[in-house]
C-alpha cells in the first residue's frame, strides 16, 4: 500500500517548541531590542492608548485648530456635506447604474469589493475628489494608499487633516514609512539606475528593521497612524512580533514583495497564523498580489486563506489598472476589470486597487501616470511645475474606480466605497 507522502509535511510539536524556546529566550538579542523599543514608548498599554486617541476626530479637529491649519474648513466642509447628505447614497447610485433595474436587483454582500486607490499624495486632492464626487455623484474610495514622505506630510501639515479625513468618511488608509530602500538605507542603492538591486524586498538593511519599528511607533502614538505599508521579510515579522506583544499595529504588504503565486500566498499567511494572537487576530490587514496574477492562482489563494481562517481579516489586494509609466508593460494596455468582474463573483474580501487611469484616457495625457512621480518631493513638483498634472493623473484614478465600481455593479456585485458618505 502505498505511504500517503503528505503525512512527512506535519509539523512536530518538538521543533515548535524550539521556535518558542527562542522567542522567549532572554537572552534573545532580536526580541530583546524590540522589547526595549517598545518599552521606550511607555510599554504597550500605553502606546495603544495614545494611538487610539490621536485617531479620534474631537481630538485631531483640536489638533487642527491649535495650528491654525489652513485645512481646518475643508474638514469642516467634509463633515458639512457628509451630514446634509451631498454625497450619492447607494440606492441612489444603483439607480443611475441600472435605471429601474436597480429596484430588483440583488448583490453579493459577501463577496464585496473595496474600491482602493493609490496614491493619494496631498491632502488637497482628497478634496478636489470629493467635489468631483458630489457634482458627477461617483462615489469616493472606501481605501486610500499613501506613498508620500512622512516628514515631508508633517512639514507641510498634511499628515493631520488627512487623517481626520479618513474618519469623516469612515475609510481605512495606510501610509509608507520613510524607513524603506529609497530613503538611504541600502548605501549601494540609488535611484532608478540601480532600479534592480531593489528587487525581493530590499530595503531595511542590517539596523534598518528596528528603525522602521521606531518610526511606526513614533507616527502611531504622536499621529495615530495604524496601517502601514510592508515591503520587507524582516519588517513584516517585526510587526508580527509588535502585535503579539500586544501594539495595535496594523499592515498590508506591498505589490513590491512578490506575491505572485499561492506558494508564496502561503508562505505569507503561514507566518500570519503562526504568530497570530490567542485570539486569532492578525496585523496583516491584506496584501498585493504581484501584477502577473491570473484568477485562478487568486483562487487557489482564497482556499489557502479561509483554510488558516483569515478569510474576513485578510484582504487580497489587486492591481486593476497601474500607472500608464515606469512599472508595468502596456502593449497590451494593462487593465483587469474583466478579470476582476469575473474573480470577484467567487473569492470574497477583495479590494479593487487602482493605481492609474483608464489606458484609453492614459494614453492620451500629456502627462500620464508615472510611478516615480510617487518619489518626488514637493519642492521638485512645483519647481517644474507638475502639480496640477499630477492632480489630473489622481482625478484619473478615481475616474477608474469608479469604472469599476459601475462594472461590479452591472454583474451584481456590491462594492465598499467610503461608508460614512454613501450610505
């Protein structure tokens, strides 16, 4: 009779008890140092309390009057038109999508999708979006991905009303940490000549992880910052010890990272099970698929996830459309609506990413998307005069949620935009 092979791929209770031997080892120098981290920001209890303050929007429209920002009466603006209802509700949407259709019509609430984009760079874009959404009645992303400079948001006094943006609206955010290979940090790294020696996560060299841990620290306790962006192996376990040591961090995983088959899917979430909490809670909110995904590893992918119980937790991130330069190839355009359409009717808690415009339009810019144009710092923006085609190229992106939005629609698929404006 023939041995069943897969019995050799069980994990023995002895070599996990050497991983927790070490873990818990005081002499365990890279715990140790987190431990101390952590412990310099007042210990756990406090770091989440700080965080949870900061987030609040009493406190953060305080923060905003101490400063006299000039971003207060946008927020003011935002609460005014959420609360007399300025933004299209859903019914009211449907109905402009379906016309009467949309009376009968049922959707899948299990297998909604989160309308994402990326990147939403400066805090007055967000608003020039909300006016667009009011007057053409689209609908405003229910997730926003920053790729901004930290210190470069709090110079210009961005960071803040941001934030208080997100609650206004009810949207999850996640921000990138300056701490990442374009910051300095890997000396043999520049810019785009040495675009290649970025590949496989580099970035958080030799000191670098417990530095990005200390970033995150500061920005949630002073900011109330929780998702952030991941793009290292070392930095996505540090912020899975972080969580098990009780810190409410929260992160996705970068398109940058390679998960772009279920091997790897299950590489990902193996270590999001195996340093989960007592309660099965997990910091890793969701994760990009690499570009070259088709549907059917995003299957395979969707049994991985509901088999290690992450189903609801852990969300599949994917690239509906990207940037028009500088990251994709688009002879074919790229464009996964289709796919998307067609995936999303079977694998639930997906989120629909758009990181460029619709190619047809694309195609046409003057200045298309470009994802270098995430690396500039706002000094260069405005010396060569870029920022309102920058704020094109952002209006385009929300032109093609919104695209999608209206084609998940049609297929009888609900759709999460930002919850506190479209009701």
């Amino acid at each position: 009779m023939a041995t069943d092979l897969r019995k050799k791929l069980r994990i023995s209770a002895d070599r996990l008890k050497v991983l927790n031997d070490y873990l818990v080892a005081p002499d365990n120098p890279l715990v140790g140092k987190l431990v101390e981290l952590v412990e310099r920001y007042g210990g756990v209890e406090a770091i989440n309390k700080r965080a949870a303050a900061n987030r609040k929007l009493p406190n953060l429209l305080r923060r905003l009057e101490d400063e006299k920002s000039p971003y207060l009466g946008d927020i003011r603006w935002l609460i005014d038109q959420r609360d007399k209802g300025a933004f299209v509700s859903m019914a009211d949407y449907r109905k402009r999508v379906l016309g009467d259709a949309a009376a009968k019509a049922k959707f899948s609430r299990k297998n909604a999708v989160t309308l994402e984009i990326s990147a939403a760079q400066y805090f007055p874009w967000l608003i020039a979006e909300a006016r667009r959404s009011i007057e053409k009645r689209e609908l405003m992303p229910g997730r926003f991905i920053r790729v901004r400079a930290m210190k470069e948001q709090v110079a210009e006094g961005e960071l803040v009303p941001f934030i208080a943006a997100m609650q206004v609206m009810g949207a999850s955010w996640v921000e990138t940490l300056d701490t990442k290979g374009t910051d300095g940090s890997n000396v043999h790294l520049g810019g785009p000549a040495t675009i290649t020696g970025y590949f496989g996560g580099v970035g958080q060299p030799d000191e670098h992880a417990l530095q990005w841990a200390d970033e995150y620290l500061h920005y949630a306790t002073n900011y109330g910052v929780q998702q952030v962006l991941n793009v290292n192996a070392g930095t996505i376990l540090v912020a899975y010890l972080l969580h098990r040591l009780g810190v409410d961090i929260e992160f996705k995983i970068s398109v940058y990272m390679g998960n772009d088959n279920p091997y790897a899917v299950l590489w990902t979430l193996l270590a999001a099970r195996l340093f989960a909490r007592d309660d099965g809670s997990t910091p890793l909110v969701g994760f990009n698929f690499a570009n070259s995904v088709h549907n059917d590893t995003i299957r395979l992918a969707s049994q991985v996830r509901q088999a290690l119980g992450f189903e609801k937790q852990v969300r599949f991130e994917h690239h509906i459309v990207e940037t028009w330069k500088s990251i994709v190839r688009q002879d074919p355009p790229y464009d996964r609506l289709a796919e998307l359409v067609e995936v999303a009717a079977e694998v639930p808690n997906i989120s629909a990413k758009h990181e460029g415009g619709c190619p047809d339009v694309e195609k046409t810019l003057e200045h298309p998307s470009d994802i270098l144009d995430y690396f500039l710092p706002k000094a260069d923006v405005l010396q060569q005069g870029l920022m309102p085609a920058l704020e094109r190229n952002y209006l385009e992106k929300h032109a093609a949620v919104n695209r999608t939005a209206d084609a998940l629609t049609r297929a009888g698929i609900a759709v999460i935009p930002a919850p506190k404006l479209h009701p």
